[in-house]
C-alpha cells in the first residue's frame, strides 16, 4: 500500500489547479468551468477534499488534441 505522501506525490506531479489550467492553455476561469461542464468528453476535476480541486493536464492535453483533429 503507498504512503499518503507519495499519492499526494503524484498527484503534484499529474495535476495542476485551475489558475495553471487557465495560464497553461490561455484561457479564462469561465471557459475552464464552461467546458467541465458543457463539453462531452472533457476531463472532469478530481476533487480532493471539500476546498481542494485539481485538473489531470495529461487527460486535457489528449482531449484537446482529439479536438482539433
């Protein structure tokens, strides 16, 4: 079983909150939650506890590379 630090760990590494989100890929806080919500397919945030979200930036790159082809 893996400690919990080394989750977080990886967690860290994978994911990002949503202001990197937004200034990885240009684009607002509204468009972020708009398309969480709005866009079929679009990666959904992990919800670690009640005041911490993060986004998995490898799903949302695969996502919008799929979008684009």
């Amino acid at each position: 079983m893996q400690s919990h630090s080394s989750i977080l760990e990886k967690i860290d590494t994978h994911t990002a909150t949503s202001a990197e989100v937004c200034a990885r890929f240009g684009i607002s806080q509204p468009t972020l939650h708009r398309w969480t919500k709005n866009r079929p397919g679009f990666p959904k945030p992990l919800r670690l506890s009640s005041r911490m979200v993060r986004y998995d930036i490898s799903a949302i790159d695969r996502y919008l590379s799929t979008q684009s082809e």
